[in-house]
C-alpha cells in the first residue's frame, strides 16, 4: 500500500461533470503511487472511469434543473435529515478509515452550501487529527457567481478556519478567477493555478467510424439537456443531407429518451451518453453541446467546430461565463439556451460547417500532472507543520519538565486608528489576558486611536519611528532612521515621536523606540537614551542586554508574515521550528539572560490563515502552563527577567 494518502470528497448534483474531473485527478495521483480513497455523493455513473481509486458511494442525492436547494433522495423525494445524518456519518467514517495525508473537497464553500453540514463534519474531524491533513479545496476554471456578498465572504471564512489552499482548474491568462467570483489578495495568495484538467488518453481509438463526419450533439446528464434535445430533432430534419448523433445522458428518464428516439428523422442517431464521446468528437464535423468544463476539454482536445448552448437555468452563469470567452477567442459559436429552435440550430450549424476547425492550442489541457505535483507539495508542508508543532510540543514538555517558566511579549506594528483588524487583535491578546505593546506611528497617530485604547487595560503603546517614511538609497534596504540621515534630525524627530505618543496615550504610553523596518543608526541608540527612551526593539536575538547605555534592548524574535513572499502567512512548519529552537535556547541558558520570546504581529496585514495560525499558537503556549506573557513596563521594571512574574489569563 502506498504510504501517501488522499480523500477526495466531492458530490455531483445534475450532470457528472464534478466527479470526472475529480476522478480524472484522482487517476494520476494513483498513477504516480498515491491511495485514492474518492468519496461520491452523487448518484453513480457508469461512463466515469475510476481506475486506481477507492470509490465510497455514499448514500447519493441528486436536484432537478438549478434547484440545487431542493436536494432529493434515489426516490425523488426531498431529502430528510436522517439520510443526511446517515450521509455524514459515512463520510466521517470513511475519512477516519482512510486517514489521509490530503483531503480535496471539491467545489466546496465555494459551492454546494446545502451540504455545509457533512462538509463542515468533515473539516472539522480533519482539522482535530495530529498529524492534520492538508486540506485543498478543487474549483473549476468558472464558478457560479455569489447571488450576496455574504457568501464569499462566508466562503473565506471557511477557507482561512480550515484550507491550506485552492486547486483552481483553469488558467487565469484565459479566465481569471477574478472573472466569476470576488477576489482579495488573501484568497488570490491561496489559490494555485494547475492549468485546466483533462484526461486526454482516457480512450483509445477502436478503429469504428461512429461520429465520422457527423453533427455530434450532447447536453450534458442530466434533464436540463432536454431543450438542446428536442431542437436538435427538428435541426437535423432540416439538414437531411447531414448525418447527426444525439447523445442523452443517464440522468434523463427513459420515458424521454424513448420519446426522443421515436420522433428522431431517419438521419439522426439518439442514444444514451458514451464513454468513447472525445473519440467521436475528434471524428465529427460538428460539435453542438454545453459549455459544461469537462465537454469544453474535450472539444479543446479534438480540435473541434463547436456551437455551444450554455446551460443557464435558474440564474446559473457559470457556462456562460465560459462560452462567451471560448466565443471571444473565436474558438466556439454561441447560442443562448432560450433562443435555441430547429431553425437557429440548422442555421448555426450550416455556417459553421463552411469554416476551418479552429485553433485550440492555446487551452492547455495537462492541468492533471500540475495539480498531482502541488498535492503532493502541500503535503509536503502539512508533514513539516506536524513536525514542528511535535517539536515545539517537547520544547515545551521539557520547560515543564525543567520547570522553567518561558516568558513571551508580544508587540505589533503600525497602529494608527481604529480598526477592524485592530479590534480582531485586540480581541485575540487583551481577551486572553495577554499584554500588547502597539507600536503607533506618531506622525499618523489620531485621538480616534487614543479614545478606542484609554479605557483597555494591558495595552502599552512604543513610539514607532516618526512617520514610518523611507528615505534610504534607492539601492539601500529600507529605513527610516538610517545612517544616511544627520543625526540631528533623527534625533529631533525621536524626541517629537516621543512626546506626541505620551500626550495622545498619557500613561499608556512607554519610552520604547521601535524603529520601522527594524533598521537604526548605531549614533542613534547611543543618543536615545538622552532623548528620553529607556529601551528600544528591533527583530531577532539581540546580541546584547543593552543597546547603549541606559537603553534596553527588548527584541521581538518571530514573525508570521512572509514578507518577502508578498505577505500572507509564513511556512508554519518553518515558524513552529523557530519557535521551539527560540525555546530551546532558552532552556539551555541561565534563568534571566536571554530576553523575553518577542512576537511581532502587523495587524492591517493579517489575513484569516495567519489570524488562525496566531490562535492556535496563542493557546497551545497557554495550555502549556508554562507560557508567561508580559508586558513592555514589567520588564522595563524588573530588575532580572527572571523576576518577571505571570500576566493573569
């Protein structure tokens, strides 16, 4: 047995099209020696090819039309909370059994929010397992547009409580994300492009010649194709010359496929949906269909005429979205479904057939391989997080042990005025008991700030340079208070700095330095102290007690941003190592010679994966029992850090 895992978990509701592109990432990753335990909640389909994987059909739901709100049961009828508890419990189950290095929710919270429920059982099982998976969500190259705001905002929220990333489908040089649903640089950092999916080989040629020359039609699998049936009959007897073959999907009744069969003119062929369907494409002359993904692929990968009839039922735009940029490349024909007759059909038809077959290399179809490499690179750093949390975990065992308090301070930068975000830190420090210096910037610093603050206990605010302005060297890294500058002025607008922060915070305010970008002029520390400041804090193990004389040197030491990434949360694998050395070394030291463990936070940065990350380090530290975190003034005041005594949570 393979010793690298993935779930996926993915229900398809209409047509079929979810779960072969699911089944067709699922196929190479069993390829390249993962176990594929794929969970269904569809109802099953026999021309989706599953090779390699462990299907789990779970008890299936299906809808009519666009009604995706109505979900039904194999009877027809409306589905009751006891089958959707038994459906949950055997996808629960089913994740246990298979304890996963990856789990792939597909569509899901982007989509499918009738199901939140077995979706949410599921993430959260996965969120509680040591070691945690990690958790991807696969979206299609276009996705139905959010009907409120509130639901993308209720989507990332999702993401950030649960995923570690977006398997997205498709290219965004062809169709952007952007382009069917609201971005924001925080979803963007998490969404990785795989290029779009498609099982190219997944038939040979047999060497028949059905669909030779023929005006293939298909509308998908499920009733919603019935319309792009019924004018397809009336279209082929009006262009008796050619030969047509009409595709019906398993979802549509027999009653309505034996209808279509009886009033089909002697030159159309209608039978059920085939799994050799790319084949006859790469044979027809003509492709009339949907604008459904997997079809789409499979016109790209026969280099197809194509006219397409987008499926926009019940307000879904999805297909649309899609067909219009196929149309604006000059790779498809389009017709709106409620102007689909015989005659528009035949007319289309016609002209299309006197064009050349159009160029469709520039739709790259090997977004399979790409999406098996990122699984597995995701994988790779949920093992890494597991690794540093296990270190972190004996870091912290062994202080126990030792019986060593670990004192912790946390600062963060750039506040300013009242927030969101600020009141979301606040929140997670001052609501935990937890002190926090705010280091403000005084040149941009408002009373709005002071009022919101003089009522909050634990809340020290240090002088954040002056205007957090950059005036290094084009060529220079960036500083404010650089040795590029005349002292004088450093030392004018440090005293100015000084004096705004204490006369809008009164005794909030503490005589910390905090220099932005963590830069300053050595001729500046040696003159702080003469300015009124009793410490200063930059980042990384300081490499002394003092700076200067008279000024402490009080440094943070652990920072989630990736700045150099482009912001968003750092490699958690790599922050929970440095965190457990940063412990280690404490431990290996005297009692009192290092400096408090210092986290640095930016607040008007953070997104939701790196307010989760802080939560959960935040608590694991106070669970410990020996987590001490303290404020700026008490360590200012303790004569060792060592006297420091516990802040009360």
């Amino acid at each position: 047995m393979s010793d690298r895992s993935v779930f996926i978990a993915v229900t398809h509701l209409l047509g079929v099209g979810h779960l072969a592109r699911m089944a067709a990432l699922g196929r190479i990753l069993a390829a390249e020696g993962w176990r594929v335990v794929l969970a269904s909640g569809g109802r099953p389909n026999p021309t989706v090819r599953l090779d390699g994987c462990e299907l789990v059909q779970l008890p299936p739901l299906h809808c009519v039309g666009a009604d995706f709100a109505t979900l039904l049961m194999p009877n027809g009828q409306p589905v009751d909370d006891a089958y959707l508890a038994r459906r949950t419990q055997e996808l629960v189950d089913a994740f246990d059994h298979a304890r996963p290095d990856v789990l792939i929710t597909e569509l899901f919270p982007f989509g499918r929010r009738s199901l939140a429920g077995e979706f949410e059982a599921l993430l959260q099982r996965a969120h509680i397992r040591h070691p945690r998976p990690a958790v991807l969500c696969s979206i299609r190259d276009v996705l139905n547009p959010p009907s409120r705001p509130e639901k993308a905002e209720s989507a990332l929220a999702r993401l950030a409580a649960y995923y570690d990333g977006v398997l997205f489908h498709g290219d965004a040089d062809i169709v952007p994300l952007s382009a069917s649903w609201p971005t924001t640089p925080a979803l963007i950092r998490r969404v990785k492009d795989t290029g779009y999916l498609h099982d190219g080989n997944r038939v040979s040629d047999d060497g028949r010649i059905d669909g030779r020359d023929e005006i293939v039609v298909s509308g998908g699998g499920s009733t919603a194709s019935l319309p792009l049936a019924r004018a397809t009959l009336a279209a082929a007897a009006k262009l008796p010359a050619h030969r047509w073959r009409l595709l019906v999907g398993q979802g549509v009744p027999e009653a309505d496929f034996a209808a279509l069969v009886t009033a089909a003119p002697s030159n159309l062929i209608v039978e059920r949906a085939r799994p050799d369907f790319p084949l006859l494409l790469r044979r027809a002359a003509l492709s009339i269909s949907q604008a459904g993904y997997n079809t789409v692929m499979d016109l790209a990968a026969a280099g197809a005429r194509a006219l397409l009839v987008p499926f926009a039922e019940g307000g879904e735009r999805e297909q649309t979205l899609r067909a219009a940029e196929l149309e604006r490349r000059g790779l498809a024909r389009v017709i709106p479904t409620v102007e689909i007759d015989g005659d528009r059909l035949a007319t289309a038809a016609t002209a299309l057939l006197e064009r050349p077959r159009p160029d469709w290399s520039g739709i790259t179809r090997d977004g399979a391989v790409r999406a098996a490499r990122l699984v597995g690179e995701f994988a790779g750093r949920a093992a890494g997080r597991a690794e540093g949390r296990d270190r972190l975990d004996a870091a912290l065992a062994r202080a126990r042990a030792m019986q060593r308090q670990l004192h912790f301070w946390w600062r963060d930068d750039d506040a300013v005025m009242p927030s969101a975000a600020l009141d979301r830190l606040l929140d997670r420090t001052v609501g935990r008991g937890i002190p926090l210096a705010l280091a403000t910037i005084p040149a941009r610093a408002t009373p709005e700030l002071a009022r919101r603050l003089s009522t909050l206990g634990g809340v020290d605010m240090l002088v954040h340079g002056w205007g957090h302005a950059n005036h290094a060297p084009a060529d220079a890294k960036k500083a404010e208070f650089g040795a590029h500058r005349p002292l004088s002025t450093m030392t004018a607008e440090a005293v100015e700095g000084l004096e705004r922060v204490t006369s809008l915070f009164g005794g909030q305010a503490v005589p910390v330095f905090v220099p932005p970008w963590n830069r300053v002029d050595p001729a500046l520390l040696a003159a702080l102290p003469g300015c009124g400041f009793r410490a200063v804090s930059t980042f990384q193990r300081r490499k002394a007690r003092y700076a200067a004389p008279g000024l402490l040197q009080l440094n943070t030491h652990l920072d989630p941003i990736a700045w150099r990434q482009g912001g968003g949360l750092a490699d958690e694998g790599e922050l929970l190592d440095n965190l457990a050395r940063l412990i280690e070394e404490e431990l290996a030291a005297a009692p009192g010679v290092l400096e408090p463990i210092g986290l640095l936070t930016h607040h008007l940065v953070h997104d939701g994966w790196i307010d989760r990350f802080l939560d959960e380090l935040v608590d694991r530290l106070l669970d410990s029992g020996v987590a001490n975190f303290v404020g700026v003034r008490e360590v200012l005041g303790a004569g060792d850090v060592a006297d420091l005594q516990p802040a009360r949570r």
